[in-house]
C-alpha cells in the first residue's frame, strides 16, 4: 500500500511531561514505529494555557511530529493515541509530497535563505525612488 507523510500536532499532558520529558515524546516515536512507520520530524511546538479544559487540564504541551505511515494503517495510529494517556488531543493531517521536503526541515530548524537574484541596478533604481518621493513629500509639505 502507498505510505503517506503526515503530519500531527499533539496535546500532551503537560503536568507528565514536567515530571519525565523523555518518556512522553518518546512514547509517540515508539508509537509510529511500532505500527512499521517512519518518523522525520520529532519536536517539541509550545507550551501554554488551554483555550478550554481538556479532561481537567488547563494547560497543554504541543508536539509536532511528522512521520511516514501506510494508509491503512491512520486509522490504528488514530486508536493508539486515543489509548495513550499522555495525550490529550491530537490533529493528523497528510502532507501533500511537494511540501514534505520544506515542512521537515522547518521542523528541523533547517531554516534556508531564499535565493537572492536582485542586481546592484536594481538596487540604485530604488535608491533613486525614493529621493523622488521624499522630494515629492518635501513640496507638498511646503506648499
């Protein structure tokens, strides 16, 4: 079967993962792949105050994973997370193949630079400008 990139934002129990970081994102690793999947991106996201309580919890921690899965397999993923007491809530979404490559490395912190094809020319042009419009401003404003 095919095998998707997903994305999914979980809510965690933030009071366990103050007590034992580790244990907790680790279980989601663990989790995928043990359903024969493949993660890519593994992070902590934030933590903050919930805009409602969550089975008695104000606050939650956001982890943002993105991993590799067969189709048929979302929906034992879906169960698994239910089952999880660590987490509270949770948000999968596929990833379309054409953002994969970028998503991840965001998530990696592998921020890149855009390409910069902007001529020296181009910068006197715009130089040049804005002498006009501060002219321009200088007389309306005298006048």
């Amino acid at each position: 079967m095919a095998q998707n990139v997903y994305e999914c934002l979980f809510i965690l129990d933030s009071n366990r993962y103050a007590r034992d970081p580790g244990g907790v994102s680790g279980a989601i690793p663990e989790m995928i792949e043990g359903l024969k999947g493949e993660v890519l991106a593994n992070r902590l996201w934030n933590e903050q105050r919930l805009a409602y309580p969550i089975n008695g919890h104000r606050k939650g921690t956001y982890w943002l994973t993105y991993f590799r899965l067969e189709s048929t397999r979302l929906s034992e993923f879906n169960r698994a997370c239910q089952l999880n007491d660590n987490v509270l809530r949770n948000l999968t979404l596929k990833v379309d193949e054409r953002l994969v490559d970028t998503l991840v490395d965001h998530a990696l912190g592998k921020v890149t630079a855009p390409a910069s094809n902007v001529d020296d020319a181009d910068d006197d042009s715009d130089d040049s400008s804005d002498e006009t419009s501060d002219e321009t401003a200088e007389a309306v404003a005298e006048g």
